[in-house]
C-alpha cells in the first residue's frame, strides 16, 4: 500500500519506519501511535527528502519536546557560527530546529543543516522570500511566495511556519483593538504589511488548498502560525489573538481533510494565571491538535533572564497540554545568541519540558529523577553527574570547591544529612567536631 503522508498512511494502517521508531523511544504501544496520528492528536514531522533525520513525536501523550531558534541575519552572517551552534543543539539533545535565516545564502545554509541534522528541521518561508527575491516586500507576487515554500520544502525541511490565519477579518480587528505592543511576530507582521500594500488577502489563508498540495507532495507538516501572539502580558489572551485562533482551528480542519499534518502556535507573553486556560482553549478550538508555544514569558521586566521567565511560563504550559516548547535563550529581546545564550536557553527550556512530563505521567519521565535520587542517597557522585541534565556544569561546580570529606560537599561538610544518615545505619560513629 501507498502513502502520501505519516498521517495518511496512519489513516491507511500503515506501519512507517518512522512510527516505529517513535513508538520505542515514546515505550507507547504502535496502535495507539497510530489512532492519534490518524485523529490529529501526534504529528511525526519528516520530509520525504530529509534522509538524515531520526525522527521524533510531537503531541498527546509523548515527551514534550524543545526547539532552538538560530540562522543568520544582515547583522550577524557567519555560517560557521551558526552550523556549530546546529550540532551543539543536537548534543544538547534539542529535538528540533528552526532556522530563521534572513539574509545572504539561505539555502546553501539549510541544505547544510539538513545534510547532517538529525533533529527535525523547521523555517519561515516568509522571511527567506524577502532576503531571497531582493525586492519591495509590497511587489513580492503570489506565486513567488509559494515557490520559496515549494523550494523548502523540496530541500527537505520537516516543518514550515505559516502564518495563515492572519486574515483581513483578523486585520481588522487589530486596528480596532488597542494593543501595547501590535504585532510582534516576524512573519505575521510581513504579512500584515503586504497585505495592507496590496489592499489584498493573505494569500496563504486564500490560496490555502495550494499550500496543502505542496505539503502532501513532500509530506511537510503545517506549523499554523501565531502571526497576532501577545508581545506582552498586556496583550494577551485579546480578540486579536483569539479571532486567530478560531482561524487556525478551521484551517486545521481542512488540512486534516487532506491527510496534511499540523501543529499550531501559540504565545508568546502571557501572566501565569492565563496560561492553563489557554492550553485548554487551544485545544478545543484547534481540535486537539498538537500546541508549540514559545514561552510562554510570564513577565516582561526581565531582559537578560528571559530565559527563566520562559522556562516558568513553559513548564506550566506544558504541564497542561501543550507539547512543543521553543527555547528562549538571555538574549531574547536584546541581540542574536551565542552558543552560551543557546546552552542556557536550552537547559532552562528542557528542564520546564521535563517537569511537565513528569506531572503528566509521560512513561521514564519519573524514572530519570528516581535514578538521581538514588546516586544522591548512595553519595555517588559519578552517577550523579551521568543523570545530570548537564553533567559537565555539575561536576564543574562539584570540583571548583573541594570538600574535606569526599563523601559530601562544601556546604554541609561533616553535617551532611545523607552522609550521616548513612553512617548511622551502616553503625559507624559521627564526630561532628574537628576534636
């Protein structure tokens, strides 16, 4: 039997190579992998061309997954810089990536990705158009747009970014709805202007059963973008964001009709107290489909620390439905990352994702921290560092200060509760004074 898509041949009782590798790393049953890829619930982004990817699973009942965000832009070109950031992401164990080249050779650069990139890959088709074709954003034709997407897609890229629910109906609303911080997102905001130029429709929510056609073709999964997310807790949860939303839901519903796999986008900034809603209002009107959110950031005083506003507003997200995190690193708001920026914003984004897995019972999620319990109760020290989410700063802060007793740290010493504990039942004396 043949298959177009994952979610087609899921539909089809197809076993994929890719599901069954999903299935093992997920210790999910294969028919259950299926009968959420057949309804939407699990997507497996994964490019029919792209040959290096070891394929992961986004959605219902899987390990949330983090994404880092790198690329070049006019400022800061250097593909070296970015192609090793590429491979520290994976060692760091990103399950995804998403390059947001703006400027210079863009493909040259996603074909280097993809050529030894086992994560899944993601771009916005519509910041590499403006970079690409070199003209007035208001004279970049339909079919242009659509070729730079067919061009990604052919590539090999496993997922794309499109901000197809920013329609005029949701235009409108935005000029009637007074907002700190308008439209944040990149892409959204480009459509937004094009369309304003024009006096046109957003040609991805008008000519959306073309868009499908490409995705069935190379089976590139739909990432429905959030071109109206809040860019600041003031903003979120408004008619803009919501009108778009209700968008996205209809949109799903018709990719679905075509077998076409998505996921959707959600905020952004968002207080504490309206992220479960959120996660639930998602889900409803998006039909279950998988949410990637990007934080979200529960304050915006934090410049320099935004990756911890993230990591807090993503492990409650997660925690109540959402699937897919992408990494905010220190320098989100302020200038393009270092590979230090990277790091941090991974760890702090892995750690929000693992929290929320163990809240949601995902299966080994508990089992990981049980293991370091118990390296901590025995006082092994080496296995501790080999559970550590990052094992070379803990045993960095472990040797920048050496303790007397090796079988404890700086801060306790002698007065080690674990170490005394242990002393205790194994019946051996404890002398707390140096006497």
């Amino acid at each position: 039997m043949q298959f177009t898509t994952q979610m087609n041949a899921a539909r089809k009782g197809i076993v994929t190579q890719e599901m069954q590798t999903v299935a093992i790393k997920e210790e999910m049953p294969i028919e259950t992998l299926m009968e959420r890829m057949a309804k939407g619930r699990v997507i497996i982004p994964s490019n029919k061309n792209h040959t290096t990817l070891d394929p992961e699973g986004v959605g219902e009942g899987l390990r949330t997954k983090v994404n880092v965000n790198l690329g070049i832009s006019k400022d800061c070109c250097d593909l070296e810089v970015e192609m090793e950031k590429v491979r520290g992401a994976v060692a760091m164990k990103a399950e995804a990536i998403m390059d947001l080249s703006c400027f210079g050779k863009t493909q040259a650069f996603r074909q280097r990705i993809l050529s030894e990139c086992p994560a899944m890959l993601g771009t916005v088709p519509m910041y590499d158009a403006v970079g690409f074709y070199d003209k007035n954003l208001k004279d970049i034709s339909v079919d242009q747009f659509f070729k730079v997407v067919e061009r990604h897609a052919k590539d090999g890229v496993d997922f794309v970014t499109i901000h197809a629910g920013l329609n005029r109906y949701t235009a409108e609303k935005i000029k009637a709805n007074e907002r700190l911080t308008g439209i944040v997102s990149r892409g959204g905001s480009l459509l937004y202007t094009w369309m304003m130029l024009n006096d046109a429709e957003n040609p991805f929510y008008e000519h959306f059963d073309r868009l499908l056609e490409i995705c069935t073709r190379y089976d590139l999964t739909l990432s429905l973008g959030d071109g109206c997310r809040p860019g600041s807790i003031h903003d979120s949860t408004d008619a803009v964001q919501v009108e778009e939303l209700v968008t996205l839901g209809e949109l799903t519903k018709r990719a679905w009709e075509q077998d076409v796999q998505v996921m959707i986008e959600g905020p952004g900034h968002m207080a504490i107290n309206e992220i479960s809603g959120n996660m639930m209002m998602e889900k409803r009107l998006c039909h279950g489909a998988p949410f990637y959110v990007l934080g979200p950031l529960v304050t915006d005083v934090a410049p320099g620390y935004d990756h911890i506003t993230s990591a807090i507003g993503g492990a409650i997200a997660a925690a109540n439905g959402a699937d897919f995190l992408c990494y905010v690193t220190p320098a989100e708001h302020l200038r393009l990352p270092t590979f230090d920026d990277m790091k941090e914003g991974i760890v702090a984004t892995r750690i929000a994702a693992h929290a929320a897995d163990i809240a949601k019972n995902i299966p080994g999620a508990r089992a990981w921290d049980n293991a370091m319990s118990k390296a901590r109760a025995d006082l092994d020290w080496d296995e501790m560092f080999a559970q550590s989410m990052d094992p070379i700063k803990a045993r960095t802060y472990r040797e920048g200060s050496k303790p007397e007793f090796q079988d404890s740290c700086t801060m306790c010493g002698k007065m080690c509760a674990v170490r005394n504990m242990k002393r205790v039942h194994d019946g051996k004396d404890i002398q707390l004074n140096d006497e």
